[in-house]
C-alpha cells in the first residue's frame, strides 16, 4: 500500500473519529485525585453513594442537557495487517457549540511503524459545512498545506456530530452495567469512579459511530473480535454529567486487528464559547 494513499484513507478515518467523539481530554491530569476531607462536603451533604442502575439513569437524563464544552483528547490506534503494523496516536484541542451548531479543533497525528508520517491540521464545523486546512504534513495528502477546503456534511454525519453527547452515552451507558469504585476528584469537580461492563452489541454501534469499525457486519460474534476491553468513567456528582472516560481494547475483523486507547473527558461544561470562521476561510475550496 503506497503511503500517501494510506494517509488519505487514515486522514478520512481521524477527520470523522475526532468530531464525532465530543468532547474528550487526556487521562494525565495532574488535578485528578481522590477525594479527600478536605474536597468532601460535611457529612450531612455527603452525596449517597448511588448503584450503578441509579447512576446510569441519572447520566442518560443529563446527557441532553450538555451544551457546550472545551475539549482535549488523546487517542492511540495500533493496526496490524498484512504484517504489517502502524501506530497512530492523535491529540485533538478545541471547543464545541452544540447549541448553535458550531465547533472548532485543532489535531496533531503521528504515525510509526511501517509507515511514519506527521499531519497537522485545523477544522471549524459551521452547521452543515466542516471547513479544514492541513498545517503540516511530511506525506503527500493531495491537498495543498495552509489551505482552507470545505465539504457539506451528510444528514448522518451531522446528526454524530452534534447529538455526538446523547448519542455517545446511549451507546455506551444504556444497556451496560456500573459498578461504582469510589470517589475522586477531576480538575476541581468531585466525581463518582465507575468501572463499566458494556453490552458488547451496543459497543459495537458505539465503535461504528466513531468509525473505529468501518463494518460493523463484519463482527458476527462480538465476543471473539472485542477482546481486552477495560472502561473506566468519573461521572460529576452534581450535574450526573460524563467528566471522563478512559477505554483500552482490541478488535479483531477479517485478520486485521486494531488495538484502541482512548482517553475523554470534558471541562467548562455549558460555560459561554464564541466560535468564528476565520476570514479566510469564508472562500474555502469546495470539495465533493
């Protein structure tokens, strides 16, 4: 496979997984710790500690509730085929408007292995139109670098966009089972710490939604191409919102075999966020 090609196709693939995916940040945050006395409220506010039942319908409730958000995400993919192995680790910076239907992010992916290359690159989602420039890049993509190019999104493409929060924790949350191991606290915000079991059917719809599966078909039995799977979510103890949540597994279609590693979480949940399309943007090249 030429590399161009493969970057091409890949480019494709992160384009969509990082929209789609919300709002999400890296796990090493140096806030992150347990609670202590010092962060619990007094004894007579100490929230009871709910089941897992309990917390899932409190997340799936406050799931639609989410309107805007900053966002950091680090997502390490390792894909081995036809002997050959490639390691892809993204790191996406931004802000989504849901409200308004807008968003804003910046991605840096690095590949290793039997094909190395560096992209950087730079998105605004207005409405129906996802605007995009590739800053730097070492691989010839096809497009030329520190130029705009805009594409009109698909009626799917914009629904995993902008009910990506809803859409995300039906999937994940609806049908899984939660066991809660404690308390901790995430950039200030005191969290339940939650191990998830999911419904692997439903991971699959998940995974299809973030283009991480390009055949969900293609999983006949889910139970012998998910393997390794270790989900851990922090869920805000006043607002039932999905602070972050940390993903690990190996997936296994038609002898290729892609091992995933995410990390999500969001901050300045429902906070005021101004997201404008820079001016030279405006007469981006129209592509499709």
């Amino acid at each position: 496979m030429k590399s161009g090609k493969f970057l091409a196709t890949l480019l494709s693939l992160l384009m969509l997984l990082s929209l789609a995916l919300g709002g999400c940040s890296s796990a090493t945050d140096d806030t992150d710790s347990p609670d202590t006395n010092n962060n619990n409220p007094p004894a007579s506010e100490t929230p009871t500690t709910p089941t897992g039942s309990q917390l899932i319908a409190s997340i799936l409730a406050a799931s639609p509730n989410i309107t805007s958000f900053n966002t950091t995400s680090v997502i390490e993919m390792t894909i081995q085929v036809s002997g050959m192995s490639v390691r892809t680790v993204m790191t996406t910076n931004g802000q989504e408007d849901l409200s308004n239907q807008k968003a804003h992010l910046t991605t840096s992916t690095i590949m290793t292995g039997e094909l190395e290359s560096t992209l950087e690159m730079e998105m605004y989602l207005i409405d129906s139109i996802q605007y995009f420039k590739i800053t730097n890049s070492d691989q010839y993509t096809g497009i030329q670098l520190n130029t705009w190019y805009k594409m009109l999104m698909d009626a799917q493409t914009q629904n995993q966009n902008w009910d990506s929060q809803t859409q995300q924790n039906d999937y994940l949350f609806s049908k899984s089972t939660l066991t809660v191991d404690g308390s901790e606290t995430i950039n200030g915000v005191s969290c339940w710490k939650v191990t998830i079991t999911p419904d692997l059917e439903e991971l699959i719809q998940y995974l299809n939604e973030q283009q991480a599966v390009d055949d969900p078909s293609s999983i006949t039995n889910p139970a012998d191409s998910l393997k390794n799977i270790k989900m851990t979510a922090w869920i805000a103890k006043d607002t039932s919102f999905v602070v972050k949540m940390d993903m690990s597994m190996d997936v296994v279609t038609e002898g290729q075999t892609l091992s995933l590693v995410m990390s999500i979480s969001i901050d300045n949940i429902n906070q005021p966020v101004t997201i404008t399309l820079p001016p030279d943007a405006v007469n981006a090249i129209q592509l499709g």
